[in-house]
C-alpha cells in the first residue's frame, strides 16, 4: 500500500488524505451524477451517528473534513489539532466501513444536486465552462458530466450510492497520506488494521486521448443570450499528457502566453484594447491526455473582433514560438514561483499525491525547476506544432446568435456552427449536429 508521510513536528495540526479507487467514470449508464452523489452523502452520517451527532463530533474537534469524488477516484481529506487525531480517526473509519448512507439523506442531497445544476445556469460563466467542456470533450469519457442531469440525479436510488460504495472498497485504497504532527507509523498502523482495505490500482481506468482528427475548422457553440452585455469567450483543444517530456516546453509557452499578468493576452486584450479584465490561457494534463484552454469576457460590441484578435494571437504563437527575451522571462516565473507550490508540509504532500495519481517519477518535483531551465526554443516550437493546431479547435461563446453567427460564419476559419439558448436543459451530455 502507498503511504506518503511529510512529517512536521513543528506544527500542532494533522492533515491528511486518501484515495480509493473509484469515481465518475463507474456511474452506471443513466444515473450519470451517482458518485458525486455518493460523495455528499457520506459524510451525513456513520455508524451510530446521524448526520447532526456526526458533524456535531466533527465540529468538538475542530476538525474539517471533505470527500472529492473525481472521475477515476474518491478523495477524502481532513484537517485537525494533533491531539485530536486519534478521535478523528476513529471517525473517519466508521465513515469508511459503516456510512449510513440513509434514504432521507440521500433525498436531500438529490435536492441540492437538482439545485446546483439550476445554479450553474445562473451564472454565465460557469454556464459557458460547462457546456464547453461538454463540447470539447465530446465523444470522450471526460465529455460525461460528473454532476449527471435532472433526469438520471431523478433516477438515482440510495441502493446505486450502497453499491458504488461497497464496490469502491473492494477495489481498495490507491494513497494514504499525512503532512504536518502526524507519524508515517500511525498512517501505516491505521490503514492496515483499522481500515484493512485491498490496494487499488491508480491506473484502472484508463481513458484515451481526446481525438480531434475528425474536427474542420474551427467548430463553434454559440450559446444564445439576448439579455446580457457582456459576453462570455472559451477556446479549447488537445494537447499533451502529464507523463510527455514536451508538457515542460508548453508550459515556458503557455506561461508567455496567457499565464501571468504579463503575458501575450494580457497585453493584447485587456492593456492595448482594454477590453477585458482578464484574458487567460492554461494546460491541463491527465495521464493519457491533455487540454490547452483560453478564454476571457468581453462587451457584446467587442465580442467578435476580440474573437477575431484571440485567433490572430493564437496562429502566431503556435507558429512562431517565443523569443528568447519571452523564454527567459517564462522560465523565471515559473522557477521561481515553483517553490511557493511545496512551502508547506499540506502543499508538498498535494503535490506528491497528484504526481502519484499521474504515475510520474517520484524525482518529478525534486527535478521540476530543472527540466523547466533546460527547456530551448526549439523544444518549444516543436512542442507547439506537434499537440497543437489552429485547424483544431473549438470556440465556445455566450452571447447574442443573431449578431455572432453571421459575423463568425463569414470567416474563412470557422467550421461547423451550432446554436442552443442559454435556457436549454443541461444534459449529461451534450447532444451535437454534424
């Protein structure tokens, strides 16, 4: 079993974490949302405690605890005193082998679940990010919201959450992790006797790349709302994954780009034009793949020349790489802000955990700064041009159709161009024309 102990006597407080193997993407076909469910559930209640004895205990403690349900795994993690670590532990092994997971409790959270789907249209922006991730991912795995939708949340019964539950067990721990006053003995004494679980596999589920071989042109979700001045703009497409030696030359590309303050979409779109607050670009890497992504929000009237601008940028900068001046100023950044990630026992063992979950090298961090000072404009012109290309890429955009669609159909650019209203019911996935 993996045990990852960042041992801190200096502090009086215990933070700790585990991972199981099991999330979103074991949802049974039409009751998408099962596990996010499962994960809200959990912690209403354990053993000989309801929901209020339990959190009542919790709060006596002063102890924090939360469960993250991800795609491939469950993620509880807690935070309390030292002394008190012994009876938070006790606590989180009822939850473990004996959650209540009772039907009227189950009934609220499908209430909230039902409520946070309602909410995420109440917001533009989150409404664009959900819908885009549907778009760009669409056809994949990660396409499958995790939140699932108001019909399969409907369907869910409190014998899926029992199920999932018992088969999540046994498939076993993947990480037991503690940083702070906790001893590496006390995390291998509890895994191994109180909890007694199998060792999962991190890498069980195994999701393919996201295949954009099939996408012409720039593709288009334009998401119809009349009543807003502002709109809202998302761009994405594939890139590398976490364990591919060019992900440290995107990164020196992507910080010049749209990762600081600084940057190339920065400068362009909100210091030259002022036409918005904050314009970014980012990577985001799994194990098998990866996602670049950039975006910002504009007044309607500036909606389809920033469009028109943020592809102009984009071309250059996947053609033409970066100067030596943009490299150097990159990799300062990124070197010298690295250390601020591990300063803390807690941000060191999120490190390692997320690096266990990817399956990189244990030397990954120790060597980081490294790979990134090596990193030469020919690994970044290189990188750029192979996982990525302006004739792959999809452009999610809330705001007005009638006054978008025409202008964006006439470029020579863009490929398909759907339309949906912003009031549309949000589906578990997302249902494409072609």
């Amino acid at each position: 079993m993996n045990i990852l102990s960042l041992e801190d006597e200096s502090v009086e407080y215990a933070f700790l974490t585990m991972a199981l193997d099991g999330g979103s993407a074991d949802d049974s076909s039409g009751k998408g949302g099962s596990h996010h469910l499962l994960g809200s559930t959990l912690l209403c209640g354990a053993g000989d405690l309801g929901r209020v004895e339990f959190q009542n205990n919790l709060d006596r403690l002063g102890a924090d605890c939360a469960i993250r349900t991800g795609r491939r795994h469950t993620v509880l993690e807690a935070e309390v005193l030292s002394r008190n670590l012994d009876e938070l532990l006790e606590l989180l092994t009822t939850v473990i082998k004996t959650p209540r997971l009772e039907e009227s409790e189950f009934e609220k959270q499908k209430r909230i679940a039902l409520a946070e789907l309602e909410q995420v249209r109440d917001s533009d922006e989150e409404l664009v990010a959900f819908l885009h991730a549907q778009f760009v991912w669409n056809g994949h795995p990660y396409g499958r919201s995790f939140r699932g939708d108001k019909d399969s949340i409907s369907r869910a019964e409190v014998s899926d959450l029992r199920d999932a539950w018992e088969q999540i067990k046994s498939r076993g721990m993947i990480v037991v992790g503690g940083a702070g006053d906790v001893k590496e003995d006390t995390l291998r004494g509890w895994a191994r006797d109180d909890l007694a679980l199998p060792t999962g596999d991190p890498f069980r589920i195994s999701t393919p790349a996201l295949d954009s071989t099939n996408w012409t042109g720039v593709e288009v979700l334009v998401v119809d709302r009349q009543d807003r001045n502002q709109a809202q703009i998302l761009w994405g497409q594939p890139s590398c994954p976490a364990l591919h030696d060019d992900l440290y030359a995107l990164r020196v590309a992507n910080t010049s780009f749209g990762g600081t303050f600084t940057s190339t979409l920065m400068q362009e779109i909100r210091e030259k034009r002022g036409w918005t607050y904050g314009a970014h670009s980012s990577l985001a890497a799994d194990r098998t793949t990866g996602l670049f992504s950039m975006g910002y929000h504009v007044e309607n009237a500036n909606m389809f020349p920033s469009i028109e601008l943020g592809y102009e940028l984009y071309r250059a900068w996947q053609g033409n790489g970066l100067s030596d001046e943009e490299i150097t100023k990159a990799k300062s950044y990124i070197i010298n802000s690295f250390p601020f990630s591990l300063e803390t026992a807690q941000k060191r063992l999120e490190r390692e955990l997320g690096s266990l979950m990817l399956g990189r090298d244990k030397s990954y961090l120790d060597e980081f700064t490294q790979r990134i000072d090596a990193v030469t404009s020919d690994d970044i012109r290189r990188a750029l041009k192979t996982h990525l290309s302006p004739e792959r890429i999809r452009l999610s955009v809330l705001g007005p159709a009638d006054q978008l669609v025409p202008q964006l159909d006439a470029l020579p650019w863009t490929g398909n161009i759907q339309v949906m209203s912003y009031d549309e019911p949000l589906r578990e996935t997302l249902s494409l024309s072609r």
